[in-house]
C-alpha cells in the first residue's frame, strides 16, 4: 500500500475538518492520481482504514468539481465497498453506528451516481437466478435495492440523532473517547445541516422496507461489495 494514499487521505481529512474548500478539492485531487492508477484497486482493498478511505470517496462527490460523471461513479462504488467492508468487519456498537452514518452520508451524496453499477449487478444475477435478491428487487430496480441500504443505515443511527447533546452522551458513555467525539461531530452535522436531516426523517418514515430484515439487506450490500471487490482486484 502507497504511503503516499496514507497521506493524501488524512490531509482531506484534516482539511474537511478545517472548512477550507478550495484546500480541500485540491487534496482530494492528489488523493484521487494516487488510486487512479495501474495497482490502485489493490491499493483500496488492502486499506487499513477503510472507514476513513471510504470518506474521502464521499467528499470527492460532495465536493465535486470535476463535472466528470465516470470519476463519480468510481468514487460511488469504491466508497460503497469500503464503507461496506469496513462495517462487516466491526464488533462495538459504536462502530457500528460510524460506519452506518458514512454508509448514509455516502448514499445521500452518491445514489444517483450508484445507479449504474447496481443496475449491471441486478441484470447478471437476474441472469444467474442469484437468491440473495428477491423479485422485487429485480422488479423494482437499482433504486429500489439502494434505497433499502439507506434504509436500513438510518434504522441504525436512529438512536444517536438527537437534537440534546446530554441525551446522546448519557446514551453512549461506554464508547472509547474518540469514537464518543466522532459521534458527537457527525450528530452536530445532520442535526445542523436541514437537507440532510429532511432526507434521513424521509427515509426513516418510508414503510416500504418494513417488512424485510436488517440482515437480509445487508447480505444484498455485501454481494455489491463483493462484486466491486472483484472489479478492484483487476486495475
């Protein structure tokens, strides 16, 4: 793995953290030349941090300015894998919810962007009678099957999007201090930022995913995950 990635990613970070936009794109540039390259998938799947790396493919779309819809949807598919691997990788509650609010943060950003490449996966396993989709997933589409990601995401944030601090807290005090902080941030940020938080009550209020359970959503997560996995294995 490129030292180089390991720094580009923590400088977008940093940065993101600091507000400083025009700073911001242009590290997110630098981080972007270092993946896109001949290794650069291995480069992804061997990332320690997946959570962080996952991030960054976020910021690339939030922040877009390259008007370049194919960068798009690598960086929609590469977050989604990453923040999909590191999720299936964690044990604490509480990083479960930080992987759950990037996987949120990440759709919100990138859905539109996801589109293209669940479509393909939803043809080849139609084609292959995969059953870890069911009819309606293959009647209804890539949306349909996204949506339900996002869905099952805000289920689980739910408890730490609270508007009292104290509340959240109270809630969480069995957390490690640095996982306390991440939430407290990310809490601050949908609690602050009204688009996102209309988009996370439309998805929280939507019966439409009601009836179907959190691991069978997610097993359809993992096999997109795993299926771009594979696409990273071959740049």
């Amino acid at each position: 793995m490129s030292n180089i990635l390991v720094a580009n990613v923590q400088k977008c970070l940093d940065l993101h953290e600091k507000k400083d936009v025009a700073a911001l794109q242009q590290g997110l540039f630098e981080f972007y030349s270092a993946i896109n390259k001949r290794g650069g998938g291995r480069d992804i799947i061997n990332y320690p941090n997946k959570e962080q790396l996952s991030e960054c493919f976020t910021l690339m779309i939030a922040y877009d300015w390259t008007g370049d819809s194919d960068i798009m949807e690598v960086c929609a598919e590469n977050g989604f894998y990453c923040i999909i691997e590191y999720i299936n990788s964690i044990h604490t509650q509480g990083e479960q919810m930080l992987g759950s609010f990037d996987l949120f943060l990440h759709l919100f950003y990138s859905k539109q962007h996801l589109i293209p490449k669940v479509k393909d996966i939803l043809l080849k396993a139609q084609m292959r009678n995969e059953s870890v989709f069911d009819r309606n997933d293959y009647n209804n589409g890539a949306e349909y099957v996204i949506n339900q990601f996002l869905f099952l995401s805000a289920q689980i944030i739910k408890p730490m999007i609270v508007q009292d601090k104290d509340f959240v807290t109270n809630q969480f005090m069995f957390f490690p201090t640095q996982v306390m902080q991440s939430i407290l941030s990310k809490n601050d940020f949908i609690s602050t930022n009204n688009e996102t938080k209309r988009y996370f009550t439309n998805t929280l209020n939507d019966r439409t995913y009601y009836n179907l359970r959190p691991e069978e959503i997610f097993m359809k997560a993992k096999f997109v995950s795993k299926i771009i996995g594979s696409i990273l294995e071959d740049m």
